[in-house]
C-alpha cells in the first residue's frame, strides 16, 4: 500500500478528500462529530478520551500499529487541533492530548489503547447533528434560534450559543470543551448530555432543567434562580394605593427571606411569598389606623403558588404565553 504524507501546521480538519485510512498524529485535541467516519476508529495513546462509542479491545485500524499496512493518508506536521467531520474509511489518531468523540461516531469499532484516562458514557442524541436547531462544529463557532423545537449540537471547542423564546422540550448535546449555551423561555424543559470538560449551561428560571449524561469533568448547569417578584398579584404599594380613602381591607403579597423550603408544599424553593391581610384607616394612600392585620401571613413557592409557570404547560399553552 502507498502511503501519501501531508505536513500541515496549525488545526486541520478531515472533510472527507483523505483517501483512507488515514492517520493524524501528534496533534493537540482532536473531536469527532457524529455519523463522520465511515470505518473504524482507533485512538492510540491519547492522555484523556471522552466518548459516548462503545470503547472495544479491538485493534481497529488495520494492523493497530499505525505502520505502513495500517495507513493510506499520513498527516502530520506542526499540528494544533483536529477535526473529524467526514472520512469515508478507517481513521487512526495517534499521541493526542485529548480526544473527544460524538455518539455515532464511527460505523465501526471504536478502541482506545494506551490511553490514559477514558471517560466513557452512552447517549442517543434526540436527532442527527443538522436536524438540531443550531448544529456547529469546529472552534469559536457561534449560534442562536429563536422559538426552537429540537434543541443544540455541538462539537468543538469555546461556541457561544444562544436560545431564546423556547416552549418546547429541547436538547442540548455538547462534545468538547469550554462551551457556554443560554437558554431562555418559559415552561418547557431542557435536557443536557455533556462529552468534555469545562462546559457550562445558562438556563433561565422559567424553564426545567437536567443533565442526562455528563461524561467528563467541571461541566455545569446554572438555573436562575425564580423571581419571587414574579409569584406576587398584588403589593402592599398597590394595595394601599387603591384603598383610596377611609376603612378598608386589602391583601397583598410580599416575599419572604430566610426559608429554603416551603411551608406549605415541603418542598426546596428558591421563590416563597407571604400574602398579607390589613384592615384599616386610609388616607391618600397610607394606612393611618390598623385595625386587624395577619401576624402569621400563608407562605407559598413557586411550586404551589397558582401565579407560577410550571414546565408541565402543554405545548398550546407554551406557545400562548409568546402570543
């Protein structure tokens, strides 16, 4: 077998012109995108590999040596990152630092010896990498949707990617490192699968969140916390303002500090009120003489309270709340 050599300097990525198999050595970090290699993949002596691919003993690229018989296409040089979009054979990566591969990878098998440390997950992304409403490969890549209905794909390192206006289930699959994702919407849920490290995801306080699958390490989601402005009908401003002048009664709400969890759910809550009852005197506003007012004010969350928005809205009633 011929062996064609090719030096390149700085990131290189397979887009599917390397007559295989191919190999790609001495390189940085190297990510493998979805569906991308139509053979099988071997990943030789990498420091860290994290994959949602079955990891097996096999030797899975021609003699496993990387030699002559094993390879068609030799790339190497003064290399930074590798990319791995499209290869219609085999591929072998040798003496990476870290090697992060996408569910579906390869049609073959997929095998990693001499690797220090292989963090292995399963995971079945919801669709195929284009079909995701934002789908981005390479680095520094960048991103938004608005109203979206399949979720974010990404593979690579440091994408910006934004979400807004979501109210429906979404999916965010991230391969890689150093990703931060936004998502903001109201009453849909949001479900992350991580392949990397040092990813991080925003997620809004009307949405739900959770994490699937985190195969690495210092990956994160972040919740804003729930408004608990958002929870109050009425506040004691307004309802002085509108008693007008003379005895009257108001309620209103106002929320409360210093509990973590409900009183009258039990459960964990970032956003409790207290609603208020007062009769009394008013004038221009103020109350002059209080006649009877509640000292221990009914607490609610934004799990019991009527005023929330709960993730469980049907898909009509999602989309209502944007109309």
């Amino acid at each position: 077998m011929t062996r064609n050599a090719s030096t390149y300097d700085g990131d290189v990525t397979l887009n599917g012109s390397e007559r295989p198999p191919v190999e790609l050595r001495d390189h940085a970090d190297v990510f493998v995108g979805g569906a991308s290699v139509a053979g099988d993949l071997a990943v030789q002596n990498a420091e860290y590999v994290f994959t949602h691919a079955p990891v097996t003993d096999d030797a899975a690229v021609g003699d496993g040596t990387g030699g002559d018989a094993a390879v068609e296409t030799e790339i190497r040089g003064s290399l930074e990152d590798g990319y791995v979009q499209s290869v219609a054979g085999d591929v072998l990566l040798g003496d990476a630092e870290d090697v992060f591969i996408a569910a579906d990878a390869a049609d073959g098998a997929v095998s990693a010896p001499g690797a220090e440390n292989v963090y292995a997950g399963e995971a079945t992304p919801a669709a195929a990498p284009d079909d995701y409403d934002v789908s981005t490969f390479g680095w520094k890549q960048s991103g938004s949707a608005t109203d979206p209905d399949t979720g974010v794909y990404a593979v690579g390192m440091a994408h910006d990617i934004d979400l807004t206006k979501v109210t429906a289930d979404v999916e965010l699959y991230l391969v890689g490192h150093g990703h931060e994702v936004r998502v903001e919407g109201r009453g849909a849920a949001v479900s992350v699968h991580f392949v990397g490290y040092d990813n991080t995801v925003s997620v809004g306080p009307y949405l739900a969140s959770s994490v699937e699958t985190d195969t690495g390490f210092d990956n994160a989601v972040d919740s804003d916390p729930y408004p608990a402005e958002d929870l109050v009908e009425m506040s004691r401003s307004e309802a002085y303002s509108n008693a007008g002048f003379g005895r009257r009664k108001v309620t209103f709400q106002e929320p409360a500090d210093g509990d973590e969890w409900c009183p009258n759910c039990g459960k964990p809550a970032e956003a409790i009120i207290e609603r208020h009852q007062m009769e009394a005197f008013f004038l221009f506003g103020w109350p002059l003489w209080t006649f009877e007012q509640s000292t221990n004010p009914a607490r609610e969350c934004e799990h019991c309270s009527p005023n929330a928005i709960h993730a469980e809205l049907s898909a009509s009633e999602r989309r209502e709340i944007f109309d």
